[in-house]
C-alpha cells in the first residue's frame, strides 16, 4: 500500500462521520456489520454521509460512531498482528 493511500487511524476516527458510506465500507468492510441493523447500505450508491444516514435511520449516533470507530481500529490493527506473525 503507497503512503497516499494510507489512513491515519486517528483522523479517521475522528472525522468518520463526514465519510461516505460508500468510502467507508471500501475501506473498513466490517464496518457494514454496525450498519446493517440500522438499514444503512449501500443503496443509492453509498452516497451519503454516515452522519446523515444514521439520523436519516434513526440509528443512535454516539452509540453508532463508536462502534465504527472500534471497527476501524480493530481493522487498522489487524495487518501489524499479521505482519508480526
């Protein structure tokens, strides 16, 4: 992977909810197990921001943003475990 297309986990973490979902589950796939049981998709394209549709679904926001950023960082983490392997 080139250093362009490196994520900093932290910003990542810190932005998510400006991500669209789209780019989200591209990156981070196991995000969709959080989405799913609010309905959010990849309908439409996945053209929405998280932020919007998980007040578009009634998803409990805090709740939702944490729980992807968990994934995120289990994610991010996941190639140095294997690399250490």
């Amino acid at each position: 992977m080139s250093s362009e297309n490196t994520v900093n986990v932290n910003e990542t973490a810190s932005t998510v909810s400006t991500w669209l979902i789209r780019d989200l589950v591209d990156q981070y796939p196991d995000t969709m197990a959080v989405l799913a049981p609010f309905g959010i998709d990849l309908c439409c394209g996945g053209g929405r921001e998280l932020d919007e549709a998980v007040e578009l679904h009634g998803a409990p926001r805090e709740e939702t943003l944490s729980s992807i950023r968990e994934v995120i960082a289990r994610q991010a983490q996941a190639p140095a475990d294997r690399a250490k392997a």
